[in-house]
C-alpha cells in the first residue's frame, strides 16, 4: 500500500514511521472522533475556505484470492 502524507498532518497526528522496519504507527485518538467521506463539492468548499483538510488516498493489492470475511 502507497500512502502519502504530509509532514504538517504527521506531525499534528503524532505518527510514528520506522523506515527500517517498514511500518507506520498510528496512535489511538484520545478523543472519539469523526470522520467521513466528502463529494468533490465539498472538498472543493473547505479548500476554498482555507479549512484544514485531510486526505488519504490508499490502494491494496491481493496476492491471492480472499474472501471478505477473512480479510
């Protein structure tokens, strides 16, 4: 998986990367939150409003055949 971030929302986030290892360490959230998906429309409006965005764009390739529930 090929993931980008910035270093302003790693930092932010307190992301921990060992490149050595090849792992990224996401810290629980101290507090519940919210996250949800945004049309281009608004994506587009918080950009415009200098609002801070976040995005991640991911993708994932099986090696083999899996079913749903086993993933």
């Amino acid at each position: 998986m090929d993931v980008i971030f910035g270093m302003n929302w790693l930092e932010f986030n307190r992301v921990h990367i060992n490149c050595c290892k090849k792992t990224v360490l996401f810290p629980r959230p101290e507090q519940e939150l919210s996250s949800k998906l945004m049309c281009c429309r608004e994506v587009a409006r918080s950009v415009k409003t200098q609002e801070d965005v976040f995005a991640m764009f991911a993708s994932l390739r099986m090696e083999e055949k899996a079913e749903v529930d086993t993933l």
